[in-house]
C-alpha cells in the first residue's frame, strides 16, 4: 500500500507547487501527417489539457530495427508540447513489439493452456518470463530513459501498458522454467509443494522440480491449488516485469516518477494489484464503464477500491472513454452530461488526474471506432465541446488537488486471493460471481445512503465500524484471528455463502462450514445448497434469494436468527444470522440477495452498528456522496444517481461551479456538484 511505496506525484514541469487536477489523453502524433501536430496543441490547449500520455504503441518507429533509432519524431512532439505547456507522462513503449523483433525471436510469443502459440498482428504478444523479450524490452527502456530523462516536458514514466491485459497468462517453457523458480522460494522443498497441493490426490505426487508444469490443458480437472499458486505466480510475473522497467527508470532518472496503468473494472481480474502498489510513485488506472443497470454503481466501486490501493493518496485516471468503446458486440455512446460524470465520479474517489483514450480518434486500425477526445467529426462537435466544459470544470476544482479521501465507517472487502479460488473449476456451481456479490453489497450501501470503503483484506478493520465480507472464501488462520479481534473489539462483521471454507493452499478448513469463521459466526452447515440457475427461494423479509442456499444450524447461545426461509428445502430454517458479541457482532447471509433483496437485510446491520447516511433531506439512495479532506477543508461530492432532479437541503459551504446554497441545491440529472465545507476532525 501507500505506506510501501514513494508518495511521489507528477513531476510538473512549470509551477510544481500549484494545485492542479491533470486532465488529458492518450496522445499518438505518429498516426498523423507533421501539420496535425500544430491542430492539436491548439485544440488542447482550448480544452483545457496539461498532460498527455505519449509513445505508448511507438517501438516500431522508434526502433525500426534491431540496431536503428528514429528519435527525431519525438524529439520534435516533446518540444512542441512543452513549448505549449503541456507536460508528457512518457511510455517506455515496451507494450507492442515490433514485427522485426517477433521475426527474428518469435520464441517471445505467448502459449496457451493448449499449447498453441499466440501470433504477433495484434498488441502484447510477449511472454511475461521471456529473457529474450526482457533483454530488448530494456534496451529500449534504457534509450528512452538516456534521451529524455531531462526533458523538461517529462513528467512521469508510464510503464509498459496495461500489464496483463492481454497475456497474463502464459503456459510456454519460459513460463515453466519461472513457475518452478517462483514454487521454489514459495516452498522449502518438492515435500511441502506436495502436501500444500493435496497431490496425494489422483496419484499426482511430485519427485522433483523438473516435473512441475503450469496447469495447461488435461484431461480433467488440473490441480486447484496448481491453478491457484499459477494465478499467483502470473501476477508476480508481470509484477516483475514492471520491476525490471522501473529499476532501469531510476537508476538513469531518479528523480522522474514511474506508474503503470492498472485495470481495476469489470471481470478484469488476473493482476492483484495490491502487490503491485510498490513498484509505483503513485497509482494510475485505467476504467471503461460496464453494460448494465448498474453500471455507474460499478464505476463507483472501482474508483473506490482504486482509492483504497492508493493509499488515500491522489491517483491518476489514465483512461477512460468520452462516449462509445468498440470491443462490445454493441458499442453504443454516451448520454449528454455522462462525460462529465464519469470523470467527477473518480475525482470524487481521489483521482488527481483525468486522461481519456484517446486524445485524436484515429482513421485507421483496430480501434478507429472508439470515442476520443478529437472525434472524427472534429472539433466542431458535442463530444468536443463537452470535453472542453470538463476542462473549465477541472481547472475549477483545482483546491481539490492534494486532498486524501476521508474514511467512512463502513466497509467492503474484495479479496483477489477470494476472487481467483472460489471462480475455481469443480466447484458446488459454476454460477458464482466473486465481484457481482461485493457489487450487489457496494449498490445495497448507495441505495441506503450510505458512504463506504472498498478496502482489502489487510484492513484496517479496526477504524470501521461496519465491515462486509462478502464471500471472503480465502480465510487463512491469521485473517481468521484479525476477523475475531475486530468483532470482540466491537467491530460489526458480515459475510456470506462461501465463506471462511479454505486456507490460502485451498484446502478445506475441516469440521462443517464456513470453516475459519464457524466458530466466530456461531453456526455450522454440513453441505452446500447451491441453486440451479433461475432458481428462487422466498425469505420472511419479503425478498428473494438466488444462487446459494445453506442449511444452517445454529451452534451458538448468542445467535439470533434475522432472516428465516420461507421456501424451498430449508424453508423454516435460518437464512441471516448474526451472533453477539460483547458490543460487536458477526453476521452470515446464506444466499445472494442481490442489491434490491439486501436492503431490509443491510438496514438491520446498519441499525447493530450505528453507521447511518451523512446527508439529511435527501431521498435515500438518490445523491452519492465521497468526501476528500484537507488540511483546510472538506470537499463534498454530491453525484445524483437519478434521471430526475433531486433536491439537497441542509448543507452549508460554498459550492464549487454550481448555484450557492443559500435557497437550497438541485442537482440535474446525473449532474455532480462539489461543496467546500469547514474541515472536520477525525473520520
């Protein structure tokens, strides 16, 4: 977390010490004839833009051959934006290789579960453990760093790009050869990989290293706790990658910041990122909104655990899009006024820059037909025009800048550890979303009212007062006893179906379910109930569960029931739970619930720990509300989830580029207002 990593932000290279918010895009001038260039920088410059990300996809023209070097382009953007005051988050351009790089060493490209190779034509086709693709990948990370490491545009280093997105997982001989060096500092000898992995199982025992392999594709179902440690293992490959990048960044500049754009959206899921948060000066993040009625809710979630990765720190949205993606089997565009609330949405989470792919849309190639900040149609459009307004409203909320989120008193945690075994193969149903679950909880909490964290499982529990677990099905013995302190220190914990049922080698804890937790949650279930899909079952709160079901016996004296069946095979038995304990308690949900379905569920929680909304006069769930802090002041931001105006009362402050508050504050559908208000001590 922050505390492991350098507090260093954009390096800006004029007035470093002013409040800024950087706003740009990505920025690709190679796709684009010389006289562009000039039509852009003035474009930028009336929308607002201080920073672009450059060079990302450009190693073919800076290197078009393995001894050749093509910098003058470059060189001649680099002055050109500076001269314009525009400063440069340089990529190290190690994403793509070229087409000479992959002829001559096509031993670079990815393999997949089924042996077959991955071809070059598309982007990131490289082995993350290739030593050959390593080798050239830092010499040009090196060239990069020599030539432009006192330019004075130069205002970060962007490693690679989106790390994984493409190839995090690898199954080649390289990966092999990595895999076994990575088990190796993993476990003492072969014995302890044995017992860890339960190879006694199907005849599976290992004698030596040399006979361990990645989990490619078999006959059945390969190892779990194989697959899990290869997770593991591909995550720390990347990471390692990055560290390889950002070791040469500072040993030739030292004084330039290095971030990497993290994924943190949707099923996105084969990099913990919280592994990661070391090798960077500050978090970036790069986040597409999702498909579906809850969309923005996913928004929100992202940026917030976004938020908690960085340590509360200020972190840098590297892109998102101004309207349409074009990787959906649909891509439509963005409704008038989501440009400018998406964007506020991750400010409000603590992002201290704003970037969009792309700054120019392009007229060629495989992204031609996503949204930019330039469309085809040009300048003279809405997209324009509304990315222009968010430039005025950024430089605005310029006082925001530097500002650290203020923690509320309820939690979420999300778990990758979670989220990589419980999605595992033979499983009690294949049905199981980890993210969805967490989500549903995260929209239950903004349909109350109620601000929350997104947090991981290294805590701090202890500064919550309310803690959601949501199938936290990773539960090795010291977070089992860190869960315990927290409900006999008065914290409120709830969790779920699935959950506290392995250690972190995935084997069962054993004695009846949910394993770790059982004693703590003062029930136990002898076998899962999961559901087939489009399968119900009625619970006497009036709502209706899907998915899972559990037959819950309740061990402890101290367990009330808050939720029985009303149908299906356990109906009459508990369906929530909570035990008491002391002033804290620890509560269980047996089934998903689903955002609607939690809410009379959440409110009893609720009322147990005493957490409630911030705002008063507003329609419950109809105004998100994030709160960054300063020495100085507190910057509410008040971001209305309707298609409907909403009316907020009882607030004083000064509002920042909306009406005053004197006779009240409306805000318009979807609209986000930002109100400075006196500091306040404490959460």
């Amino acid at each position: 977390m922050a505390a492991d990593r350098g507090s260093r932000w954009i390096r800006w290279p004029s007035e470093p010490e002013r409040g800024r918010i950087g706003y740009g895009a990505d920025y690709n001038p190679e796709q684009w004839p010389r006289e562009v260039w000039d039509e852009d920088v003035r474009a930028m410059r009336h929308a607002g833009v201080n920073i672009v990300s450059l060079a990302i996809f450009s190693w073919a023209r800076l290197q078009p051959g393995p001894d050749r070097w093509t910098f003058g382009w470059l060189d001649e953007v680099m002055d050109l934006l500076h001269a314009n005051g525009i400063a440069v988050d340089l990529a190290t351009a190690t994403a793509s290789p070229p087409p000479w790089l992959t002829t001559l060493h096509p031993e670079i490209l990815p393999v997949d579960r089924e042996g077959r190779t991955l071809g070059p034509g598309a982007r990131q086709h490289w082995r993350p453990t290739s030593p050959v693709f390593r080798e050239h990948a830092l010499r040009l990370v090196r060239a990069m760093a020599e030539r432009y490491g006192s330019h004075p545009a130069l205002a970060a280093w962007h490693v690679s790009n989106e790390l994984g997105c493409h190839n995090v997982h690898d199954y080649s001989d390289d990966a092999a050869t990595a895999f076994r060096a990575w088990l190796r500092d993993r476990y003492a000898g072969v014995g302890e990989l044995n017992r860890a992995w339960s190879t006694a199982f199907w005849s599976q025992t290992y004698g030596a290293w040399e006979e361990v392999l990645p989990p490619r594709l078999a006959a059945s179902y390969p190892n779990p706790a194989q697959q899990l440690d290869f997770r593991r293992f591909s995550s720390d490959a990347l990471a390692d990658h990055l560290r390889a990048e950002r070791r040469v960044l500072a040993e030739v500049t030292p004084g330039v910041p290095v971030t990497t754009n993290f994924m943190v959206m949707g099923e996105t899921k084969g990099m913990d990122y919280r592994s990661w948060t070391a090798e960077v000066d500050f978090v970036s993040n790069d986040h597409y909104v999702q498909t579906g009625p809850r969309a923005r809710d996913e928004l929100s979630f992202s940026a917030n655990l976004t938020g908690w990765l960085a340590g509360g720190d200020p972190w840098f949205l590297m892109e998102h899009s101004t309207s349409a993606v074009n990787w959906r089997p649909v891509n439509t565009a963005k409704r008038p006024g989501d440009l400018a609330r998406d964007s506020l949405t991750h400010v409000a989470h603590g992002a201290d820059a704003v970037c969009f792919f792309q700054w120019r849309q392009s007229a060629g190639g495989a992204e031609k037909y996503h949204s930019a900040m330039v469309p085809h149609a040009g300048t003279d459009s809405e997209v324009f025009r509304s990315a222009a307004e968010l430039g005025a409203t950024l430089e605005a909320l310029a006082p925001v800048a530097g500002t650290r989120r203020r923690r509320a008193r309820a939690a979420i945690v999300f778990d990758w550890q979670s989220w990589w075994a419980s999605e595992l193969d033979s499983h009690p149903t294949s049905l199981l979303r980890y993210r969805q679950e967490a989500l549903d909880w995260y929209s239950a909490f903004l349909d109350a009212g109620v601000r929350t964290d997104v947090i991981g499982p290294e805590g701090p529990f202890g500064e919550y007062d309310l803690v959601v677990a949501p199938v936290l099905h990773v539960v090795p013995a010291s977070l089992a006893e860190r869960l315990r302190r927290f409900v006999d220190g008065g914290g409120h914990l709830v969790t779920t179906y699935f959950s506290g049922i392995v250690d972190e080698n995935d084997q069962v804890w054993l004695g009846g379910y949910p394993g770790a937790l059982r004693d703590l949650l003062g029930i136990r279930i002898e076998e899962f109930g999961p559901l087939l899909d489009g399968e119900t079952v009625g619970l006497d709160l009036g709502v209706s569960g899907s998915l899972w079901t559990d037959r819950i016996d309740v061990t402890g004296a101290d367990v009330k029931v808050v939720a029985a069946y009303t149908s299906g095979d356990h109906a009459g038995r508990p369906a929530v739970t909570t035990r008491l304990a002391g002033t804290g308690s620890a509560s269980y949900v047996s089934t998903r619930l689903g955002p609607e379905g939690l809410a009379p569920v959440l409110a009893r929680f609720l009322e147990t720990s005493g957490v409630g909304p911030e705002l008063a006069g507003v329609p419950a769930g109809a105004v998100e509300l994030a709160i960054r802090t300063g020495a100085d002041a507190e910057y509410w931001f008040l971001l209305n989830r309707t298609g409907a105006s909403v009316e907020v009362g009882g607030l004083t402050g000064e509002v920042l580029q909306a009406p005053s508050l004197a006779a009240g504050l409306t805000l318009a559908p979807r609209q986000v207002a930002v109100v400075r208000r006196p500091h306040v001590t404490g959460r």
